[in-house]
C-alpha cells in the first residue's frame, strides 16, 4: 500500500478545524451545506469502510452527536437525515472521483452504509461524509485486487475480543500504523456486561449496569465501545471485514438458545435487537441487513489469484454444546456424527466454495478454535464443548472435505480464546496418527482478560497436552499476517500492558506456512 494516511484526519478533528484541515479543491461548496445537528458533533463515532470488492467498498458512518445519551439514539432527532459522502484518490480532495448522497434514518440508529462501486481495483482511496453543515473525519480505504491479478503479496490484520471494561484498545493504536491490506474481525466487538466497573477509570451512569439486551442498550454499548479513539484509527486506516462470535448477543448462545436457557421466543427478540444494533454500528453490507433475528454473514471476498477468505458464522445455526457446555472429560456426544457448528445448508456452501475457489491459499475466517484443546497433560482428555471440539464430526468433515476437494492450502484464522496459538489441524485428533491436513492461527484479545502474560501454568499444560500445538502466548495484541505465493508468515503483535495507555508493541513470534505443506513452523 502507498503512503500512511495523516494521524490529524484519523483521530477525527471536529466542526471549523475539521473543514480547515480536510477542505481541498474538490470541496462541497458553502452554499450547499445543510441543517446544522444540535447537541455536538455528529462524526463521533468516526468512519469506516469494509468488504473491499474490486470495483468498490461499503463505507459506514453513524451520526452520534451525544454518543452516550442514555437512551441509545445518539442525541439525534427522530427524523431523517441527509448524509452526503465524497471519494477521492488523494487525502485533500483533489481529485474526487465519486460523490453521493444517503440518508441516516431514526429506524436505522442513523448509521450510513454507502456502498460505492465504479472504482478501480487494488488502489488505495480516501473518503469522508458530511452531515449537519459539519464535516467527517477522513477514512482512507482499499479495493480487492481484479479477481485474475498475480499478485506477488497480501497483507492483513486479524483482531478479536476488544471488552472495553479490561482495558485500553492498545492494540489498535498500534495496527493503525501498520502497512496493511485490511483487517478481519473475527468477532466479541461488543460484551453485553455491565460496564461501569472498568479498569479505565471512566463513571458511567446507571444505564450501563444492567446486562445488554434491548435495542437501546445494544445501542448504547455500541457507542461506548466505539467512542475509543484508537479503534477509530484502526476502522479510519483500513478497510475492515466483521463478523461476529457470542457477546455480540449473549455469551455461548447457540441458535435459538440463550446461555441461561431462556424463554427462546424472548431471547429471539433479543437476537433481532443485537443484530440490528450490530449492523447499525459495522461496515457491512446491505446483503447483511438483519430479518428479524436472522441474519447472513457467512460470504466469500477473492484477493486476486493468491488469496480466497471465507468468512463463517458458527453461532447462528449451531446445536446446542453437548455435555452442558463448559469443559469437560468423557464427553461422547461430542462424537455424534449429526452434530453441527455450521448448519446444513452453510456447510455444503462451505464445501461448494472449495470446489469453486483456486487461489493459492483458502483462508477460513473462524471465531472459535478449530484445533483440539485438551487441557490434561495426562491420559484424558478435558475439552471445552462450545468450540469445534463439541462438534467433531463436522469438524472433520470440514478438513476431509477440503482435502478431498484439492484445496492447495488451508488456514484458519481463529479469535474467542484470549490467547495466542499455532498449530496444525490433524484430520481426525481421535487418531495420534492423524495426518496434518491444514494449519490454524489462533489470535489473542485485543483487552479481554486484562493485561495477560506470556506464559501461564494453563499454558504449560496445554503445550504438555497438544503435541500439535506449536506456540502459546497469553498477552494481548492481534496477528499481522503476510502472505506471498510461496509463504504464509503470521507475526504474533503483542503489548505488555493494557490496563493503563500507550503501551509498547513488539513481535513475540512468527510463524510461517509453506506453500502445499500444511502444518505451522517457527519463522
């Protein structure tokens, strides 16, 4: 990628200095501006962009000029209104190759996505919005590569679990800097806890105590959540690409089953108020506008000839963990082979995809642990049931099927833990013998947890336990990953401290994969 955008237009400078800064020759004019919003600026909760296509990217704004008005709506009247945006092949708009006009709607929390087409492929482009006579802050964003193109390299982020409670978005600071393609979500952007016990050292009202489950609140947590200035670096710097895992609703849900077992027509309402609130506040596509309590976010984005990324969901249409969740030994059900993380229907999509797709490398966006993790050093094997370890018949049907498939190389990119892992993915792990058919990075937390460390007792065991298991690491951060036709290197960032700002980052291991030979070594 081509230059580092300016840190004065990321970190979103408001009203007369914004326009100061951010005006160039290709300007709205005066005459055009519009309303003026009460109560604030209105870009609080900054910009981003997400899903790069070739010929263009969604690109998302939520008016907010009172982000943490108790009653989730931003500050905003309960009217709509006109949001205009500009896209321009440099950051002073000079050069502004394409402009539009939406409209932010009570019914949607005043969220914006734009989605542009028209633009070239793998170029870099700077866009920003304007609302209530005020301007935006500048996003700087990046188209996918033409489908055919060779392309000699790939770079990216992966990132998960960012609990606002625990700490500062260190992490964040520090990928905004980075020289990247994208970034992926693996998903907890959102916890549904009570916030006002948080080791910022931030009083927050009543209103964030209880336990997030209406629209409003949802909308809320948001917004707190958002309001951190690093991760709107992050979103302003790069095109990102989000799913989500469980606190987005509720921890460990499966399907229609909320984790206390809630009445499932309740908790389905539940569901619709979270998947709104989360479409509402993330870059995501039209095609992932939320029906009720349904939504689709398993899909497929292409990054020239060398790269193919995945994206699954693995909540939303899943049978509940066998053996009452939690970790357990001798748990059988979790050997039954109609078992399913995936659903039937995603997971002949799944399938299909890699019969269809001929990339070099087949990335498998994931939110819970592929891998086994056992986690007695012994003879049996303590195993937790809400990853893919609950549901090993699809798992390996997973891994046959891509191999019976021809995939070349398959890599999972994984979140949830809070830990940082490489392994190779076996194809049966009931077998000692198993063959190693795919390889799995398995990324930290961005703060849940707290500060972490780089080794734990937990940790000695689990490299005791897991012969397939390469690397642990227990300290925050996210994994830069760098892909070339012939290597796959994934460089482990971590931060020595969350719990209070501006934290060093550092690289506490690499490792690679080589092209048609699956399994992770050290760099």
């Amino acid at each position: 990628m081509s230059g580092k955008l300016n840190r004065r237009t990321v970190l979103g400078l408001g009203g007369a200095s914004a326009a100061a800064v951010l005006l160039g020759t290709g300007a709205w004019s005066s005459a055009a501006a519009d309303t003026r919003l009460r109560g604030g600026y209105p870009f609080s909760l900054g910009v981003a962009s997400g899903d790069p296509m070739p010929d263009g990217v969604v690109l998302w704004t939520r008016l907010a000029p009172q982000p943490l008005a108790a009653d989730g709506s931003g500050g905003m009247p309960d009217k709509p209104v006109k949001v205009r945006y500009e896209v321009a092949t440099d950051e002073r708009f000079r050069d502004v190759v394409r402009r539009g006009e939406t409209t932010a709607t009570p019914e949607l929390g005043h969220s914006v996505h734009a989605e542009v087409a028209g633009l070239q492929p793998g170029r870099e482009y700077f866009y920003r919005f304007r609302a209530g006579g005020e301007l935006s802050p500048v996003g700087r964003t990046r188209t996918a590569p033409a489908k055919s193109a060779a392309l000699a390299s790939l770079s990216f982020a992966f990132a998960s679990c960012q609990h606002w409670k625990d700490g500062f978005f260190t992490a964040y600071q520090h990928m905004a800097a980075e020289d990247l393609d994208f970034v992926v979500h693996l998903g907890d952007y959102l916890y549904e806890y009570d916030q006002t016990n948080n080791k910022r050292g931030v009083v927050l009202g009543d209103e964030f105590k209880s336990e997030t489950e209406r629209l409003d609140r949802y909308r809320l947590q948001y917004a707190l959540f958002k309001s951190d200035p690093h991760l709107q670096a992050a979103h302003a710097a790069f095109p990102w690409i989000v799913t989500m895992d469980d606190h987005e609703v509720d921890n460990n849900w499966a399907d229609e089953l909320s984790q206390d077992n809630d009445d499932p027509a309740l908790f389905l309402q539940r569901r619709a108020a979270a998947f709104q609130a989360m479409y509402e506040n993330l870059p995501l596509r039209r095609t992932a506008m939320p029906s009720g309590p349904d939504v689709r976010l398993h899909r497929r984005l292409k990054f020239g000839d060398l790269a193919d990324l995945t994206m699954i969901d693995t909540r939303q249409y899943r049978d509940d963990q066998p053996c009452g969740d939690g970790s357990k030994y001798d748990c059988t059900d979790r050997l039954d082979p109609s078992r399913t993380i995936l659903g039937e229907q995603q997971r002949e999509w799944l399938l299909d995809g890699f019969s269809k797709n001929r990339s070099r490398w087949q990335i498998l966006g994931n939110q819970a642990p592929m891998g086994e993790t056992d986690l007695d050093a012994g003879p049996a094997k303590k195993l937790f049931m809400d990853p893919w370890d609950g549901y090993v018949a699809e798992r390996n049907a997973v891994l046959a099927g891509a191999a019976h498939r021809g995939v070349r190389n398959l890599v999972v990119i994984t979140g949830d833990r809070h830990q940082n892992y490489a392994w190779d993915l076996k194809r049966d792990f009931e077998d000692p013998g198993s063959p190693t058919v795919a390889s799995e990075f398995v990324g930290t937390s961005i703060s849940s947890g707290g500060d972490g460390a780089d080794i734990t007792d937990e940790g000695r065991t689990m490299l005791a336990a897991n012969p397939h298991m390469k690397f642990f690491n227990a300290q925050r951060g996210y994994v830069r990953c760098t892909l070339t036709p012939e290597l796959w290197r994934s460089d482990y960032r971590v931060v020595p401290f969350i719990s209070r700002p501006d934290a060093p980052i550092s690289t506490r291991a690499s490792y690679v994969v080589e092209d048609t030979r699956p399994g992770v070594q050290p760099a």
